[in-house]
C-alpha cells in the first residue's frame, strides 16, 4: 500500500508545487490568513473530503476515513507567513508588499494537501482515521496550535506526526531526536524609570542608560552562574532604547528580550532571576522598574516510541539518503502544544537548495522543492505503518 501511496504522490508533485508557488505568491501573516485558509477549504470542497473551518481560528480540519478500524492519526502543516519584504528574484516572487512565506509554510501545506488528496483516493483500503490539521499562526504567540487544541482538533487522536522543510539540512536528510528538541520561546519587557537631566549635570539625575547597561550585562550571569552547566538556557536582550540626544541623560529606558529553555524548571529559575536582578540593580541605583515576563510556546518535547519509529521507517522512504539524530535547536515551535496533548513526534526533512542556503526568516530564503515529496511520503509512510504498531 505504501508503494502505492508513493506513486500517488509522485503523480501528484507537479501540483504540489503548483500549489506552494500559489501561496507564496499570496502571503498572509499571521492571525489573518483568511484567504489561504479559504484556499485550503476550497481544496477539500474540490475532494468531497469533510473539514471543519475556523477551528480556534482561521483553521481548517479535514478527516479522512478509512474503510476499515483502526487508530486516529493526526498530521499538521502550518500556513501563515511573516512580515519581510521579499528580495529573491523567482517567478513566484511575493505579490505582497512586506508579507513573505520565509520559513516554508506554503511548502508545508503544499506537502500536506496532495498527500490528504492520495489518502482520500486510498480510503477503501485505509485503515482507521486520518486528521489533516492545518493551522494559522505559527510565527506569533499564542499561535494557532494551542487554540486548536482546546477546540478539539486532537479529540480521539492516538497519535500526531509533523515535519518543517529546513533550509539548513542537506537535501534528502531526515532529522530528529527523541525528548526536547526546540525550546521553549519567552520574551520579556523591562522599563527603568529614572529622572532625567542635563548632560552635564549627572549628579541631579538618576541615569538610566548606564542602569540599564548595568542591568544587560548582570543578566548575563543568569545563565554562566544560575543554571546548571548540564542544562541549557539563553538570555537575550534584543533592544534597547533611551533617550533622544547627545547632551540630555534619560530618565526612561525600555529593553526587550528572549528566553529559551527546555525544562520547565530551567524556565521557572530563568524567570525568576531576571526579577531578583532586575530588583536589586534598581534597588542600588535608587530607581523603580517595570517588568512583565510573557510565556510563549513550550518545548517540544518528541516522545520516544514514536521518534523510534519514524528512524525506523524513514531510513526506507525513497530520497533519503540518511536519518541523523540531531542536536536540540533554541528555536521555538507551536507542535509542542500537540505532542504535549498526544503522543508523537516532530521531524525536519532536509530542504537545502542548490546555491546559497539562507536561514528561515531572511528575505531570500527559499528551498528545494524536491523536499516537499520527500516529506509527503515520510509522513505518509508514518500514518500507515502505525496502524500496525
């Protein structure tokens, strides 16, 4: 059957980049993509396939079942984009000022749409149900997963599989690990409020640029001196703003920043030390402070059973060339919300163009779109062959 499956899916490529070039054309960020989930639902009306739409959102769940028992697996793509500005030079360039899919989004629905198509064709030999998730508002918390979720798009679901095409993993490559695998993504606010002054005059003043150039390297202690060696974390600040001229000292400065963990008590200790440093250097410069401390996505965290499974069932899917366990990244990823719901296991499928492969995010990103069939026949060989485990 999964021979099959697989010639379906070759048959199919064509429009599966038809598809992908389509809704990179036609980005939309996150939180209002109305369009693409119109898109995506019109696919389904096209099939005769049962969705559900405006699912904690602008998502869209379709199921597919066969004519035969068996367990309910899920499969999700992601379909929102972000906003930059698109520098590559394509056919299928943006034709949204600002708004570009440059993380692979458009791929992964591109991906999950033809392989849903093949598995309504296979229904009467299919066993158990396959939930087809496709969710908005990946790139931004809350995102869209966790909304989904408490709508009930994993109600009844034995398992969930998920892959992200990676632009910096060689081509016919599957990655994985079991237990964490990205982190947990924070950020956090602080703003020192001070009195400010002439610049000539410091001594009537309470300055917050150099409070806060206090502050940003205290917080560097966090991680070389609280946290266990053993354990990972990062502490970023990634602005800082103050003041307006050369000759007036600040009386406010606001900073930003992120936090990436992987254990819950690496994050609770994080955040909490960011407090006690943020009050103590305050306390000395006599001055008072803001801070709010927003939890965004959890870890994800694959589970065993399954990331033993895909190795498994990977290292015979046709273009991969190897299955590598790979190193746990400090990006941030929404799947976490499912794997912490139902078992599974999240996986990157090797998408590294020819030429200059630029990291998701940068306006040039792109990336090979071979990937796409590779990812389509990985998970749908993982949605077959764990009916029989």
């Amino acid at each position: 059957m999964k021979l099959q499956l697989f010639d379906k899916l070759d048959a199919s490529y064509k429009d599966m980049v038809q598809i992908r070039r389509h809704l990179h054309m036609y980005p939309e960020v996150s939180f209002n993509e109305t369009e693409t989930a119109k898109y995506i639902q019109k696919f389904y009306d096209q099939l005769g396939v049962v969705y559900e739409a405006n699912v904690g959102g602008n998502g869209v769940v379709a199921r597919i079942k066969g004519e035969k028992p068996g367990k309910t697996i899920a499969l999700r793509a992601d379909f929102d984009a972000l906003p930059i500005q698109e520098l590559n030079d394509v056919p299928y360039k943006s034709t949204v000022a600002g708004v570009m899919h440059a993380c692979g989004h458009d791929g992964h629905t591109a991906t999950l749409l033809q392989l849903a198509k093949a598995l309504h064709e296979m229904r009467d030999q299919l066993a158990g149900e396959y939930v087809i998730i496709h969710q908005h508002a990946e790139e931004i918390a809350p995102g869209g997963a966790k909304p989904m979720v408490e709508a009930g798009c994993l109600d009844g679901v034995d398992a969930v599989f998920g892959t992200h095409l990676w632009s910096q993993t060689p081509f016919g490559t599957i990655e994985h690990r079991s237990g964490p695998m990205m982190a947990s993504a924070d950020r956090f606010e602080i703003s020192i409020h001070g009195r400010g002054g002439h610049g000539a005059m410091p001594q009537d003043t309470i300055d917050t640029v150099t409070i806060g150039a206090q502050l940003v390297t205290n917080l560097q202690h966090i991680v070389s001196r609280r946290v266990d060696p053993i354990k990972s974390a990062v502490v970023t600040i990634g602005s800082f703003h103050a003041g307006d001229t050369f000759n007036v000292i600040a009386g406010e400065a606001k900073m930003s920043g992120t936090v990436r963990t992987f254990l819950p008590e690496v994050r609770d200790l994080v955040e909490a030390e960011i407090e006690r440093i943020i009050k103590g250097t305050c306390l000395a410069a006599d001055c008072d402070y803001t801070f709010e401390y927003i939890r965004g996505y959890p870890a994800v965290v694959n589970h065993e059973k399954e990331s033993t499974f895909l190795f498994d069932i990977a290292k015979d899917i046709p273009g991969v060339n190897e299955v590598v366990e790979c190193a746990p990244l400090m990006v941030g990823e929404d799947f976490s919300y499912y794997l912490e719901k139902v078992p599974g296991v999240f996986f990157f499928t090797g998408a590294m163009p020819e030429g200059t492969a630029y990291a998701h995010h940068h306006a040039k990103f792109d990336f090979r779109e071979e990937a796409m069939l590779i990812a389509a026949k990985t998970l749908g060989a993982a949605v077959l062959d764990y009916q029989n485990i």
